[in-house]
C-alpha cells in the first residue's frame, strides 16, 4: 500500500506465492506493488535486514543548541523532565524555550533513558511452595474513613495469608507496629488456621523500631525469633524500606481494603455502633474470600505442620506498684484500680487493646487500654473503684486530679456542672457523689443517665433522693403474725403431775 513500509511477512508470502504464480498473482496476494516485487526478485534481502533511510527533517530541531545542557542534568540523580524544562526557561528564557517544546523534550528524554540511561530495577515472580510460606504485615486502614458511633477510628489491620493458597487473617489493631499486636494476631491466625506453616516472614516492622533503641531493637528480634522457634517456623524479614520484597502480602493489603471499601458500600454505612461490630464485619468479609479458595486451601492445610501443644507468650509484661491514690501508672496513662490493692506490686499484660493486672498467679482486673502520644499524658478511672471513699470525702471531687475521667458519660458531667453552678459548693459535690453511688450500686449507668439528661434538658437538677428511690428501693416487706390465745386448761394438767410426787 502506498505509504506504507512492506515487512518481512509480506516478503515470504510473496516468495511462497512465486513459486505457483506470476509475478503479478504473487505481488497481489502479498499485498503489494508488482514494482516492489520486481525490486525484490532482484535483492533477495529481507527489509529488516537492509539500512533504513533516515528519515530528513522538515523543520530545525528545536533542541538542539541546548541538548548538551539537558545531557548535564541527566547526569543529577531522580531528576525529572519537568524539573529539565524549567531550568531551561530559567537559564535561556522563555522565548528560546517556549512552552509549546516540553512534550518534545519530555520525549526525547525518555528516548535517551532508554538509549542511555541507568540500569532499572526488575521484579523476580516467585514460584510459591504449598506450605512452605506465611507473611504478616500492618496496613493503615484511614482511608476507609471507618466510625465508631459517629467518632472517627484511626487503626490498623494486621494482615496474615498464606504466599501458595492465599488464606487470609486479618484483625483489628488500635495500637502501632508492635511485638505484642503481631505475637498476639500471629498466633490467632495460626490456630484458626489449623497449622503452621515451614517460614514466616514479615517485613523490617519500621514503626515498631523507630523509637526503640540498640537494646531495644535485640530484644525485639530475640522475642520475635523465639516465637517462630515455639511453632517451629524459620523467622525471615525483607530488607528494610524495600516493601516488593513482601510483595505476596503488600499486594493482598490493597485487595482486601478494597473489599473491604466495597463491602461498606454495600451496606449504605462507614458507622458501627462499637469496635467490636467492626471487627465482626471485617472477620465476616475475609471469611468469604477464604470460601472462595476452599479447595486449595484444603489442598495447603494437608501439608501444614502441626500446632503446639498450647499458644506462648502474646503480650509484653510489666510490673507496676499500686499508689496510694488507688492508681497505676503504664505508658504515661493512669489506671485505677480497686483500693484494696493500694500498696501492691501486679503484674501488668500489655496486649493490643487490653490490659490484664496480676497479683501473682490472681488476675484481678482488665482494662481497656488507652494510647497517647508522647510528651501527652491521660487518666483512665473507673469511677467504681473510688466511689466508696469519695461517699466518705465527697468534698475532695471539687479539686480531684482526674475528676473529668471520673465520669462515666456526658449525662454525669453535665449534672456536676449543673450543680456546680446552682448549689453551694458542699451539696454540689454531695449530690454529685450521690449519683455515682446511685449508678455504681444500682449498676445503672445508661438507665440513670437517661433520667438525668431529662431532669436537665426540663431545666431542673436531678433529684437525687427520687432516683435513690427509684433505683435503690429499700422497702422492706411487711409480713402479718399472727399469735392465738393460750390454752388455760392444759395447765391443769400439770397439777396433776404434781400431786402424784
């Protein structure tokens, strides 16, 4: 066709056809000339084998006086063409360099990369052993824009999968990248799994590390080898800041996020009324990825090795003396406790979302635990754990430290307030120990709060001899006795008696 180079194919159809007919037939059937065949009849070459013309230029080119500045700033490391563009402007103006030439340069600078520029990292696909490999790693999860009860939640995902079948585990993280969130998480996934499997790897836990120090980072890596060594898995981590080496799991991490955005859209909502429904949800849709895969699953599971006889160590530990304000201090946060363990040394379990206190072998309390960024610090009262000793001292709530965490909610805060402003400063803090006590003796928190924000919203105060009525009855039933007369007569018998002695 005019316009058109003739390529190689069209040179060995034309040939093949020759042998049956004309030149004319044959030239035809290879779609072209009967002047191109003759051409070829007489140079038996093929086209990819013969020097192309160059090809001339219809207008001068507009780079070429300054070419050998754009080569010197090919030589600067990451610098990119745009950068190139402006420094030309800058340098030559923008009369010499017009914006209408950066596509042109842009073009001729991929060419020369191409052509001359340095090596490029490549990719290595992997054959993946059935069994022999299982990754973890944290993914942030903010961009899910995720609610609890209208509050946002920021947190992690803490993601498990076999590199072979693809079985996942995935679980809600309100903490950062740490030993405990990744022990505790490892091991759920291995038991729910069933098995374990030859190597675990994990990536170089960079947050986890940040603001450890020397001694600090050994320990890390011993308790992290020594949990592989108790499920018998050979302990591996990429290369610090290199994240494709990880690729079977930081690819898995965009999938399951988008089906997990997916799955929100569904549902018409990003709001769950607690964080464990969230945790639900995001249990529910991993589960069905994994019946999506059920039969190499099964497959993988066969060849898994064996669980222990019983899980280890999943938290980090540490021991707290009990103040004589009834407190503990862990991680810059104030947690009461029961007075009763005032002056007593417990053991503190640090997991992911909890704290479990010990004393020796005897759990005595969980808590939820709270984070805060350094140099920030916080209180966590439970305010049950005090009420007792604020009926005796009502008065010492006025000034108390941490009297805005003592409230169990809005509703009891609002109330000190209403009474703060209305009472004198002895009642005030009388009826608002009293509602406290309500609340801890009745175990009525919400149902209390309930009728205090009423009281309040009518523009009263509560009435805390009416709610002490209502949810501490001391009314005691009556029961009617009733004592019939004395028989007269059955004390002759006993005159009887006596004669007869």
């Amino acid at each position: 066709m005019p316009g058109s180079h003739i390529s190689d194919q069209q040179v060995f159809l034309f040939m093949v056809e020759r042998r049956n007919h004309t030149q004319a037939v044959a030239a035809a059937k290879a779609g072209i000339s009967e002047r191109s065949a003759r051409r070829i009849e007489k140079d038996l070459r093929l086209p990819s084998q013969k020097k192309r013309r160059r090809h001339w230029r219809t207008r001068a080119d507009p780079l070429e006086q300054f070419w050998p500045r754009v080569e010197e700033l090919l030589q600067i490391e990451g610098i990119i063409a745009v950068t190139i563009f402006e420094t030309l402007q800058d340098e030559f103006g923008e009369e010499a360099v017009p914006d209408k030439v950066r596509r042109t340069l842009e073009r001729r600078i991929a060419r020369w990369r191409a052509l001359n520029g340095a090596e490029k990292e490549i990719f290595f696909p992997q054959h993946h052993e059935i069994g022999r490999q299982g990754l973890s790693d944290f993914t942030v999860c903010d961009g899910l824009r995720v609610t609890i009860a209208g509050d946002p939640f920021d947190h992690r995902l803490y993601h498990f999968r076999l590199a072979c079948s693809g079985w996942e585990h995935a679980a809600v993280v309100l903490g950062g990248e740490s030993f405990a969130a990744l022990s505790e998480h490892l091991q759920d996934a291995l038991w729910k799994l069933g098995g374990v499997p030859a190597e675990h790897r994990s990536d170089s836990l960079s947050a986890a590390y940040k603001n450890l120090d020397v001694d600090a980072q050994r320990d890390f890596t011993r308790s992290y080898e020594d949990l592989c060594a108790h499920y018998g898995m050979l302990a591996t981590r990429n290369n610090r800041g290199v994240a494709h080496e990880n690729g079977s799991i930081e690819g898995p991490h965009a999938h399951l996020k988008r089906r997990l955005d997916q799955a929100l859209r569904r549902r018409g909502s990003r709001d769950f009324i607690s964080i464990e429904a969230w945790r639900e949800f995001v249990e529910a849709e991993v589960a069905k990825q994994n019946r999506r895969r059920a039969a190499l699953i099964d497959q993988e599971r066969r060849v898994l090795r064996s669980l222990p006889a019983r899980r280890t160590t999943d938290f980090a530990m540490l021991s707290v003396d009990v103040t004589r304000n009834g407190t503990v201090s862990i991680e810059r946060v104030l947690y009461s406790v029961p007075s009763r363990l005032v002056g007593q040394r417990l053991h503190a379990h640090l997991y992911d979302d909890r704290i479990e206190l010990f004393l020796g072998p005897d759990r005595v309390m969980t808590t939820p635990r709270v984070r805060v960024k350094f140099p920030a610090r916080a209180h966590h009262i439970d305010f049950r754990h005090v009420v007792a000793n604020l009926r005796r001292k009502p008065g010492a709530l006025r000034h108390l430290v941490y009297r805005d965490a003592l409230f169990p909610n809005h509703a009891y805060r609002r109330a000190w307030q209403a009474f703060d402003a209305q009472l004198d400063a002895r009642q005030a803090c009388r009826d608002a120990v009293a509602l406290l006590d309500i609340a801890a003796r009745g175990n009525c928190i919400d149902a209390l709060a309930r009728r205090i924000d009423a009281a309040l919203d009518a523009g009263q105060l509560p009435d805390v001899t009416a709610l002490k009525d209502e949810f501490l009855p001391t009314t005691r039933t009556q029961r009617d006795v009733t004592i019939p007369p004395p028989d007269l007569c059955a004390y002759n018998s006993l005159l009887a008696s006596v004669e007869v002695h």
